[in-house]
C-alpha cells in the first residue's frame, strides 16, 4: 500500500459546500541567491462534516480524485480560529448632562433653526 501525504495548511475560504480551500506555505532557498522564499500553493480539500472555519489550521491527506479540482481530504483540524478570538471589553461611559458643554452641541443641518 502506498503512504499518502499529509500536509498542513490553514483554510483561506469554507463559502462551498463540503469543500474548503487550505493554502500551504512552504519555505527554500533561491538556489542561485540563497535568499530564503516563502510559497503559498493552495489546495481544495473535502470537508464532510463542513466543519472548518477561515483561519482553521487543518491537516490534509492525499485522496483520489472527488471532483475536477479536489484531491485532497480534511484529516483532522489542529487548530480552531475560533479559539484565537477574543471580544474586546467594551466599558460604557455615562455622561451626565452638565458635563456637557455647548460648544460641544451641534445643530441638526438642514433641519429646525
């Protein structure tokens, strides 16, 4: 039996059904200039249960051909983006109405005079 490669990439669109986008970045070297390249290729992977997210870092597995670009298929997510976000704390500020100046009053444009 043939080993299948496995890679890991994030997902960059969930918007089909059962189907993601996973980019994979990969680094080298410029083989005349030695200047190190970074690559990003993506691949369309099957996604049965539709349960990754933009931002997801999954792993994908070689697979035979689903659909005209699909070859790939979601092993396992390693990482949820969901976890990574956090909602900022948002304090509400009260302001009584002498605190408020005139100067800082505008009038309604176009409207009563």
């Amino acid at each position: 039996m043939v080993k299948k490669e496995t890679i890991q990439g994030q997902v960059v669109s969930d918007k089909m059904d059962k189907t993601v986008v996973v980019a994979v970045q990969t680094a080298s070297r410029h083989p005349l200039y030695k200047k190190a390249m970074r690559r990003v290729r993506k691949y369309m992977a099957h996604d049965e249960a539709n349960a990754c997210r933009v931002g997801d870092t999954v792993e994908i597995i070689e697979t035979r051909p689903l659909s005209h670009r699909k070859r790939w298929c979601v092993v396992n997510r390693i990482e949820s983006a969901r976890a990574q976000v956090k909602p900022a704390e948002v304090t509400p500020v009260e302001v009584t109405p002498a605190e408020v100046t005139p100067a800082e009053v505008t009038p309604a444009e176009g409207g009563e005079q």
